[in-house]
C-alpha cells in the first residue's frame, strides 16, 4: 500500500504574472491521482478561474511523469461500486472546468500522461508535450472503463479509428505520433518545455480574455453545431466584441503597429 498524498500538497500553486501554474505534486508515484488529488486540483482549477487576476493557466506535473492516472493500490481502486460518486463529485467538474471554463489552458505533458492523465491533459486548450512524453489510456490493460473525458477527447482530436485503436490496444503513443494525430498542439525537447509552455500561457495571458473566451465556447459548441445555426451565433458574438473597448484596442495596435492593451472590457 502507497503512502497517502496529502491534499494539501497534492497541488503546487504559483503565479506567474497573470498566469496560475498548477504542478500535480506526487512525484514518487509520476502524480499518480487519488480523489484527494484530483479534489484539490478541481479547487485550484477554480480558484484561478475566479481570480480576476488570473488571465490564463498552465498545468504540468512535477518530476518527470505528467500524470499516471489512478495510483495502483491506493482508495480509488478499492472504492468499488462508489467510484462514480467521487468521480462525478471531483473528477468531471475538473475536465469540465478546464475544457469549458472562459480562460485559456495550457497543459505542459513532462513525460507519461495514462489513464485520466490523457483526459485532463488533452481537456487543455494548447497541449504542448516534451519530447519524452507518452500517452496510454490503460483502462483496457487493468479491466475498467474509459473515464476522465478520454471517451470523447480522443475521438475529437484524433479521430474515432485511432480512438479505438488507442483504447482497446492500450498501447503507448509517442509525443511526435501524438502531434501528427492531432492530439497535441506541439513537441519540443524537454529542456525546452518549461520556458515554450511558459510563453505560451504568457502570450494567452495578454491577449483579449473576452474574445478568447467566446473563442473557446464557439469551437466547443462548434462541434455539434449546424453550420447555418453556427454562422447565425457567429453574428451575435461579434455584435458583442464589436462593441468592446478590447476591439477598438486591438484595431488600433493594429494600424500603430504596436503590442496591444487588453483590459478585458
């Protein structure tokens, strides 16, 4: 039996600028989640979202593993039929939060990412993973479910023949395979996934958090949309931004040739 992760250290959380970054904190077990974990991480998820302060997020894992998913031995596998209950209570508020909440996700994959580790990290906006990175949905090796999102996720990204050939071979997928299937928005050398992972979030961090907002909602509601009824929402979203001083801001950099201002107003 694992030692058990305290949850109030299971989460790092720091700031940089305007940007939360959050490190999953259990190392020893490549941040291996247990329902603590996973709780306090959906409390920083929201804390950032709620901070006014906070224009974007970045998430990554401590050590050198993103996430492994359920930590083998621990309270989520001996949970039983009760599973459902923490995972409704914990773990999808979290893929929620990230993947439909208004400010923009950047998840930094150090390493393997398996299990619900795909879900959270793939529930990002831009993923970005080092070049060591490996991503396994298990659940086919251990005899449970797909959970975390990974249902949906991955057939999203990476279309449904290599959703299934993921889930049902449970094989490891390399970071340069994740990027030509289109589940990850680029791979770089680990030394470099720090500072790239950094000045992406920072470059969100700047931009217009109203637009990026309504960004985020239109390509999620994109996916089930028809097109006539897409266009139609398009209208009324840009007769909103129209009338934002961000606009007319980021209009005016534009013919000044200078770096944008954006207040979020």
């Amino acid at each position: 039996m694992t030692d058990p992760i305290d949850p109030e250290s299971a989460v790092i959380e720091s700031r940089e600028g305007a940007v939360a970054v959050l490190r999953l904190n259990n190392p020893a077990q490549l941040n291996a989640l247990t329902l603590p974990m996973i709780g306090a991480l959906r409390r920083a998820v929201q804390r950032a979202i709620d901070d006014p302060q906070v224009r974007a997020l970045l998430l990554t894992g401590e050590g050198r593993g993103f996430c492994a998913g359920a930590q083998l031995g621990g309270e989520v596998f001996a949970s039983g039929a009760s599973i459902a209950d923490g995972m409704r209570r914990e773990l999808s508020p979290l893929i929620l939060a990230l993947r439909e909440g208004p400010k923009p996700v950047v998840c930094a994959v150090n390493g393997a990412a398996a299990g619900a580790g795909v879900g959270i990290a793939l529930a990002g906006d831009v993923v970005i993973a080092a070049r060591s990175a490996r991503f396994l949905l298990s659940f086919g090796r251990l005899g449970a479910a797909l959970d975390g999102g990974t249902s949906v996720l991955v057939q999203q990204l990476a279309g449904a023949a290599r959703a299934r050939g993921m889930a049902l071979l449970a094989r490891p997928l390399d970071a340069e395979t994740a990027e030509r299937w289109g589940l990850v928005w680029s791979v770089v050398d680990d030394e470099a996934l720090a500072e790239e992972a950094m000045a992406t979030a920072r470059a969100l961090a700047d931009g217009p958090p109203l637009s990026l907002a309504t960004i985020k909602r239109q390509l999620r509601e994109g996916w089930t949309a028809d097109l006539a009824d897409a266009l139609d929402a398009e209208a009324g979203e840009q007769a909103i931004l129209f009338q934002t001083e961000d606009l007319r801001e980021g209009a005016a950099a534009f013919v000044e040739r200078r770096a944008p201002v954006f207040h979020g107003r």
